[in-house]
C-alpha cells in the first residue's frame, strides 16, 4: 500500500505545481498528470498500466484498515471492479483472515461466485 501512497503524493505534487504555475484547467490537469506518469515510469522505472494499477488499488482500498493488512495486492487488483460492492470486499477479507494461503485463484473463484450471489465453497467461516 505504501508504493501507492507514495504515487500518488507524486502526482498530487506535480498536479499542484502545474496548477500553480499555469492556472486551474482539465489541459493543465492532463499535462500534470502525463508529467507525473513521465516521471514516475523514468524514477522507479514502472510501466504505465503498473502505476495506474498502484494508483487505483490506493484509492480504493487506502481507507480499509483490513483490506490493506490481509488483502494481498493481486487481491485488490481483483476487487477494483466497478460491481464489487463492499460486501465482496468484506467477505473476500474474511475468507483471507480465516486462510492466510488462499491461493489467487481461490479466491478470483470466490469473488465470482460472490458477484452471481452464491456462496463460495467452503471459504467463507460460518
């Protein structure tokens, strides 16, 4: 969670000192954050899909104690859907607080079956 902190105080920053500098604009909202993409992927040498990734995970899940001390990163990647209610996330925690070793596709096969309203097999505790 803390690279995804740490990206987005970059793009904030940059976003700030290019508002700053040239006046409050969606143009000069694209040009700071395409300077902060520039930036970050030429620093910490990070593929745009990866920082976009990072960013996104952050914005989610940040404020979710829980989601950030027993979600693993490929896991949050597969709650960022737009139909992944909070529910999901609640229960995709539980599953992994009840089995640290879920592997990924357990519970890719667990969220699916959560989003058809199912309940998932033998994951989720009583």
């Amino acid at each position: 969670m803390s690279i995804g902190e740490r990206l987005a105080y970059v793009v904030r920053y940059i976003h700030d000192a290019y508002i700053a500098a040239f006046g409050d604009s969606e143009q000069t909202s694209r040009k700071a954050k395409r300077a902060a993409f520039e930036y970050i992927e030429r620093q910490y040498r990070f593929s745009p899909s990866k920082i976009r990734l990072y960013l996104n995970v952050h914005a989610r899940f940040y404020y979710n104690f829980l989601a950030c001390e027993h979600l693993r990163l490929t896991d949050m990647q597969l709650l960022l859907g737009q139909d992944i209610s909070d529910d999901i996330v609640s229960a995709v925690i539980d599953m992994r607080q009840a089995n640290p070793f879920m592997s990924t596709r357990e519970v890719k096969n667990a969220i699916a079956a959560l989003r058809r309203g199912e309940r998932p097999e033998g994951h989720l505790p009583d």
